[in-house]
C-alpha cells in the first residue's frame, strides 16, 4: 500500500485479495480427485485393479458428466494399454520429449480410449531409465491431468523414486494391492512402513487384498493379515483366475466376460467407493 495509507486503498487491496481468494479456492475445487495405485509386490494383480476399476467408474460416471483417466506410470514395465487392447505407439513418452509443450490439448493427443469412456495414457513401449523423469515434470503432468478430468488413475511403478513420492504426495487417495500370502504381506507392510518414514502418514490409504477366496486349511486369517500390516484391509476382491485371465487376454472387461463373476462384483464395490469419495482412512490408523 503506498504511503500514507488511505481508506479506500485499504478497501481496494482487500477486494483484489478477496477475488484472488475466491478464484484459488475454485480452482482448487475444480481439480480432479487422483487416485494412485501402489503395488505391494511383484505379481499381485494391481494394475488389474486399477484398469478394472477406472473402467467401471469411467463407464459409471460417464452418464453425469465426469471423466476418468489412467496414467501408466510403470515405465520398465507398464501394461495398461496391452490389457485393454489399446493402441501404445503414442503416450508417455512423447510427452517427455515435449515436456515444454505440455497442456491439455497435447496430452489428450497422446490418449487411447477404451469403449468404457476411459482415457489411457500408455506407458513407454521401450524400457527408460527411471531418471528420465523429475518430480516437476511429473507434478505438472498430475496439475494438467487433474485439470482435463474429474478423477485421475496413477499405475505407479514399484520402485520408490523422486518423481513418485511426488506422485504419492499429491494423491488424494492410495489403493495398496497384495494378496493374502506371506511374501505379499511382508511387501504391503514394507510399502506402508516406507509411507510412514517418508512423512506421508497422513495420505488416505485403502488396502486391497486380491485373489481373495476362503479355503481350508489357509494358514493365514484376516485377522491375522490385519494385524501384521497394521491397517485394516478396506477391499477384498474375489478370485476368479480364469475370467479375469480371459478378460485380459480378450483385451476387455471382467463384465464382458461374465458379469455375475464374483470378480467383478468386488471391483464394482471399489469403484462405487472411490466415486463416492467415502470416508478417509489416515496410513497411521
């Protein structure tokens, strides 16, 4: 404020800052919802998950407006596009070599699309070096994603990096998946002990037990399993190995296949949970 102050330059710098405020605020409100799904083990059936479920919700939430998106992450190894059939000669990779020219209308050119209305960004079909990206790149890669979708799906990969602590640090939500086994345990109590010692306690975090089916004489409860990762288990989803393997290998969807699977109703309960946004659950719980 220039000296003396007088009352109406009081009034108007405290219009300029309440109009800055209100617009931040919309902003922030108009960002889409990011979802990072964290793999607790090599083999656990994660990226399924995460393709299943952005799939259904893309389907679900089509009719009333919002659209979802899947962001491949995995960069030494990521098969979003492969088990959806889709097209993987463009994506993440153009938009490294471009990262100058990153907006809305260069990264939905990048996209596949799949039937269900979901929009897939695929990752490299060469291995890259997990150097290749840098925490800002990858942060206004989410800020543009966020910007063009209502809810953005993160396939991380399993290696902890610069970029996807930035990844971790900006979602809204984490689904860890493992499956009910002593190495899966061990890796999911590994990745949420790293969570913790990296100060993103507070992250809201889902636990998802795959290939989930009661049988006797298992040598684990889920009690047990509980009480080993400390967190309680949010989802379970049901195995049913040989639709989702035909699902998979069809380059489609769980309900294509056979819609009463056991399978596809448990990824239909995460998915209405996560469009519903429900409840947050701390990692520290």
């Amino acid at each position: 404020l220039p000296q003396p102050v007088q009352r109406s330059d009081i009034l108007a710098a405290i219009e300029v800052a309440a109009k800055s405020r209100k617009a931040a605020v919309q902003a922030a409100a108009s960002r889409g919802r990011l979802i990072s799904v964290l793999k607790g083990g090599g083999g656990v059936g994660a990226t399924t998950i995460a393709v299943q479920t952005g799939c259904h919700m893309a389907g679900m939430l089509e009719k009333r407006g919002p659209k979802v998106c899947i962001l491949d992450l995995d960069v030494q190894g990521g098969t979003v596009a492969l088990f959806l059939d889709l097209n993987d000669r463009v994506g993440l990779a153009d938009l490294v070599d471009s990262p100058e020219r990153l907006d809305g209308d260069l990264l939905r050119g990048v996209m596949s699309r799949h039937a269900t209305g979901l929009s897939v960004v695929a990752a490299p079909r060469d291995v890259m070096p997990l150097e290749t990206f840098t925490p800002g790149f990858i942060g206004h890669l989410l800020g543009v994603a966020r910007e063009q979708f209502d809810v953005v799906l993160v396939d991380l990969t399993s290696a902890w990096t610069l970029w996807s602590f930035e990844v971790l640090r900006q979602s809204d939500e984490v689904l860890l998946v493992t499956q009910m086994t002593v190495p899966g345990i061990r890796q999911a109590r590994r990745q949420i002990d790293t969570l913790r010692a990296e100060g993103l306690d507070e992250l809201t975090l889902r636990l998802v037990l795959n290939r989930y089916g009661k049988r006797w004489g298992d040598s684990l409860s889920m009690k047990e399993v509980e009480k080993a990762l400390g967190h309680k288990i949010d989802f379970t989803v049901a195995n049913d190995y040989r639709t989702v393997s035909e699902a998979l290998d069809q380059g489609g969807i769980i309900s294509d296949v056979r819609k009463r699977s056991r399978t596809y109703k448990s990824i239909t309960r995460i998915s209405d949970s996560l469009s519903c946004n429900s409840n947050n659950v701390p990692v520290s719980q």
